[in-house]
C-alpha cells in the first residue's frame, strides 16, 4: 500500500494536513524559529537544521515552544 501524495507552496495547508505526520524542515537560518516553532505548535515532528535558531533568543523560542508540546519529537540534524 502507498501512502497518498500531495503537493503545496501553502504551509499552513501542509501543518493543517492530518496525514502529515512528520516534518524536516531545511530552510534558511533566519527561518528557524518561525518554521520550526510552527512545525511544533502543529503537533508535527519535527527533522530540522542546525543551527537550532539563528541567535540565543530564536534558539530559546524554539526550546520553549518544545517544552510547550512534550508530545512532538524534536530533533536536530546536522
């Protein structure tokens, strides 16, 4: 059995979508915080890059957004 595909440029579509179950999220440095925390918040696990954050305080959200959800698998990739 396959699983199903589907294609989007709409990230609220792909963490709104109940058959994502996981997401790795590469994007630039400067988009850690914003994707990574709404990858989290989504209730999706999360593959990301290092750095963890672009800076401490991107780092320290993304820290606090994975204590918030102790549900999602959180990892980092380097």
């Amino acid at each position: 059995m396959t699983s199903p595909v589907s294609v989007t440029h709409d990230v609220a579509e792909l963490l709104s979508n109940p058959d994502v179950e996981a997401v790795y999220c590469a994007v630039p440095h400067h988009l850690h915080e914003e994707m990574y925390t709404a990858v989290i918040r989504a209730g999706k696990h999360l593959l990301g890059e290092k750095p963890f954050g672009i800076d401490r305080a991107a780092n320290e959200a993304i820290l606090a957004c994975i204590e918030e959800h102790p549900g999602v698998f959180v990892r980092c990739s380097s």
